[in-house]
C-alpha cells in the first residue's frame, strides 16, 4: 500500500498551499510595517515579533513541504542512489541500517524527520522537528525529508504511523534524493 493521490491531493493543494499562501501575506505584511517606520523591536510582544515569529513556521512549512513532495513517487530502488547509498552505509553500518535509525528516529518525532548535510561537520546528521520553526539546524542542508504530522498519512493508515513509514521508503525517489545530496555536498 501507497499514500494516495486523495492523501497526496489533500496535503499538497490545500495544506501546502495554505502554507505558500500565508508565508506571501506575511512577508507583505513586514514589508508593510518596515516601510511605515511603525515597527517596535520588542521580545515580549511586538507586532514585529510575532510576524518573525510566524514568518518561519510558514516559511519552513513550505520547503519542508517541498523537499518531502520531492523525494515521493519513486520506486523504492536504493541502488539509484550510489552515493548516498555509500554515505548511509559508512555512517551507519549499511543502507539498512541508516533507515532503520531513519524510521525509528521519525517514530519520535512530532512533526519532521529530516536527513541533512551538515555543512558545519561536513557530514550527514539526522534531526527531528516537532514544528515546522523547532528542531532545524542552521547550516544544514535537506536531503531527506519526512512529513511525520498525522495528516500525512491518518487517511491512508490511521493511526498507524509504522505503515506509513514503510510505505514511504516503499515509494522513495532516490534518484532524486541522490541529486539532493551531491549537490548538498558541492558537487
């Protein structure tokens, strides 16, 4: 079993797209207040700060929406993949290995599990968000992205959060997962 086009239609046309609409509606607004001079730095509240605030839940709502939407629609064939293949492998024992830590790590999150270049390490590392604004790592770039929010999959699978993590390496894109890593890398 698969994630659905009525699960992929649902995510991606209303929930996606709400995100892409909110994150223009902000950054208009900040435009707005930064040219009427009326913006107050203030960290308690601010209008300001709420709109920082709420500019990068929005903002990361889209990317990571679209870095997962990416990686879907393959076939599962690791093998398209040697690169990342070998990373994953050197890092963890053996591709097998790497998603089994994958898949228990996005069993933990709340919101996002997330293989990424870390620039800084110059390695791959994995993180967890439990929103869309908590749990990234500047200097990380996103190789491999994991919609862990029930949305994702309560359609398909219900409660059932392993199904669906199974069914998501199922239907992986490595070649386009392989593509986010060279280039991730520098290559």
């Amino acid at each position: 079993m698969g994630i659905s086009a009525k699960t992929l239609a649902i995510h991606h046309d209303k929930l996606y797209a709400g995100y892409v609409k909110k994150s223009d509606e902000i950054g208009e607004k900040l435009v707005a207040l930064r040219t009427s001079g009326q913006y107050e730095g203030n960290a308690t509240y601010s209008e300001l700060r709420a709109l920082k605030d709420a500019e990068t839940f929005a903002v990361n709502g889209v990317y990571l929406h679209e870095w997962y939407f990416d990686v879907l629609g393959g076939d599962g064939a690791v093998d398209k993949a040697p690169e990342l293949s070998k990373a994953l492998a050197e890092k963890w024992g053996s591709v097998e290995e790497g998603l089994k830590y994958f898949s228990a790590c996005a069993m933990a999150a709340r919101g996002w599990s997330v293989l990424a270049w870390d620039t800084k390490a110059g390695a791959l590392k994995h993180y967890n968000g439990d929103a869309h604004n908590q749990g990234g790592v500047w200097g990380c770039l996103p190789v491999i992205v994991l919609d862990v929010y029930e949305h994702a999959y309560f359609i398909d699978f219900g409660s059932d959060r392993k199904a669906y993590i199974e069914a998501f390496w199922k239907n992986f894109n490595w070649t386009k997962a392989e593509e986010l890593y060279l280039a991730a890398k520098g290559r």
